[in-house]
C-alpha cells in the first residue's frame, strides 16, 4: 500500500509540476521578436539580352549595400568575364562613386559588386546596374527604395 501511495504522490506531483510550466509560459510577457535580418529590393528586369540584369537595395538598419544580379539568359552561355556598372544614390544627396566590377559570369544566377553606405532612416536610396560590356547589349535595370530603419 505505501509503495502504491508514494507513486500516486510522485504522478501528481509531476503532473503539478508540467501544468505551473506550461501555465508560467502562458503568462510570460511577449517580449520584442528581436532584430530582423536585412531587407533586400530588387527591381524589374533590364532589357532582355543574352543577360538578364537586375537592380538591388539590401537594407540592415540604416547600412545600404547597392549591388546587382546577372543572370545568363542564354542556354548555350559559356562562362565569361563580363563589365558592369553600379550606380548607387541617396536621392535628394550626392551620387555615391559608381564601382564597375568585372565579374565571371557564370550559368544561373551571380550576384555582382557592393557598394555600401550609411543612411538616414526614412530617405529613398536608388541603384543602377547595367551591363558595360563591349558586345554585349547594354541592359540596364533600375530599383528605389525607402530606408526604412
């Protein structure tokens, strides 16, 4: 009879246990969901050509990274070193000095050349990516985006 005792106290008390946990996290305050991670922006398509470029924004607080996307449009694309421009800008501030990276373009999707800065919160940033290859149309793919911190 005692053994039977002592494991029906044990059970309730686990029991006890397990319902003050489960209703202790019910009643726990819900805190800030913590910081959230970048916000990328990408435009619409550049001119359809033998890449398909376009324009993207990626946003951490108030640090912008302006870059860009090429993705081979051709089936039969072999891998080549290919010029670009990025243009990035604070609008209503002065242009940021364009990079012209020249990258291994690759089949599939290849992200291409940061130029980062520090923004206001609330002001709209725009990019410019475009193909600066001789031989290659040009297509040139544009985004604007607002800071939002």
């Amino acid at each position: 009879m005692k053994t039977t005792v002592a494991v029906a106290a044990a059970a309730a008390l686990t029991a006890l246990t397990t319902l003050a946990t489960v209703q202790g996290a019910a009643a726990a305050p819900a805190g800030p969901a913590g910081p959230v991670g970048p916000t990328i922006t990408c435009g619409a398509p550049g001119a359809p050509g033998p890449l398909l470029t376009r324009a993207c924004v990626e946003i951490s607080g108030n640090q912008v990274r302006f870059y860009g996307v090429a993705t081979a449009n051709d089936p039969s694309w072999t891998p080549q070193s290919v010029g670009f421009t990025i243009s990035g800008t604070v609008i209503g501030g002065v242009p940021l000095a364009p990079a012209n990276p020249t990258v291994l373009i690759q089949s599939g999707s290849n992200s291409v050349g940061s130029v980062f800065t520090s923004v206001a919160c609330g002001l709209t940033v725009s990019n410019t990516f475009s193909v600066n290859q001789p031989g290659l149309p040009a297509s040139t793919a544009t985004v604007s985006t607002v800071v939002a911190c």
